[in-house]
C-alpha cells in the first residue's frame, strides 16, 4: 500500500476515506463493508479504523478467477466463449 492512500497514512490504521481514496471507492461503499462485515474494522473513540493487512486481505479475496479474464479476452478478440449465449446463437445459425 502507498504513503499516498491519504493524508493520515503512515503505516498505521486507515480512516474508511483513507481506504476509499486508496480503492477508487466512494465512502459509502467503504462503510457498507464495513457494515456487511466484509472489510473488518475497529470503532476506537467513536472512529472506525481499518488495519492495512485487512484491507490487503479484502482486496486479495476479490480477485477475479482466471476464466473472467478469459471471457474479457475472448470479448476483445470477438470469438465466442464455449457454453456462452454468444457461442450457442453462433452454433444455431451454422446449423
């Protein structure tokens, strides 16, 4: 994570704006994780903080599996994913 992730970053625990700016997220998405329980957070003095490791541990269980890289692939080259909508309407007008 960068010293630029916010103002108040230097090493220690990120405000929800700190994670919001560091995600390109809006706060209110931030706070709905929170919420959610998703993106775990402590309250202290009425503040809710998020530990760098729980953001990076967040983030790392929301990377996308390979096969959605290869439907973007297949998106940009124009050729149909097998067992995609696209492929059967392709299969029906050959047939």
């Amino acid at each position: 994570m960068s010293a630029d992730a916010g103002d108040n970053y230097s090493g220690g625990l990120l405000s929800p704006e700190d994670v919001a700016r560091a995600c390109g997220l809006s706060r209110r998405a931030v706070y709905r994780a929170i919420a959610r329980g998703e993106l775990p957070a402590a309250r202290l003095c009425h503040r809710l903080r998020v530990r760098p490791i729980d953001l990076e541990r967040w983030i790392s269980e929301r990377i996308l599996p390979a096969p959605v890289a290869d439907l973007a692939a297949a998106r940009s080259t124009g050729t149909a994913v097998r067992g995609s909508l696209r492929a059967m309407l392709d299969e029906m007008r050959h047939d």
